[in-house]
C-alpha cells in the first residue's frame, strides 16, 4: 500500500537496511512521489508500540507482537524502546 503523506506523529528510524518512517505500529519507506508500508526491518528501534499490541511469550522470553512483527523491550539510559527481532505468520 503506498500514501502521498506520513501519518501525523511519524518518527524517522534508520536501520542497518536504510532509513524508515514509524508510526502507529507500521513502517514506511519513501517511494517515488509517497510512502510505501514496508516489512519492519529487523533491528529497528523505536520508542512506542500501538496500544493493542499484545504480549506473548516464547521460549521463554517476552515480546510484543503487532502485526506479524515482534518486538522486544530494552531498557537503555534514555529509557524503554522496543527492538524489531523478527516477524510472525498470523
């Protein structure tokens, strides 16, 4: 799905694979005269979640699940973030 303009709010995220655009739980890459949604990149961080994003367990550990993208919580000096580490099939 692409779109002329970003969603208020949005945060620019650079990753290991490029610079993209967060808001509300989806990622954004700049495609020709808009923004396309792009698959989360592995290793992004960013600073919030949707509110339904919805914790889940595995192996053992806690993530947050959102649109087939798990997320995991890290505390840093500058607060709590949440790390890209994979992706579901829901």
């Amino acid at each position: 799905m692409q779109v002329r303009i970003l969603p208020e709010g949005f945060r620019q995220v650079v990753a290991a694979n490029g610079t993209f655009f967060y808001a509300n739980g989806l990622f954004y890459s700049n495609i020709n005269q808009g923004y396309q949604i792009v698959e989360p990149p592995v290793g992004a961080i960013v600073y919030d979640l949707p509110l339904d994003a919805e914790v889940v367990t595995i192996n053992g550990q806690m993530y947050y699940h959102f649109n087939s993208t798990l997320f995991q919580r890290i505390f840093t000096d500058q607060g709590q973030v949440f790390k890209v580490v994979g992706h579901l099939d829901d």
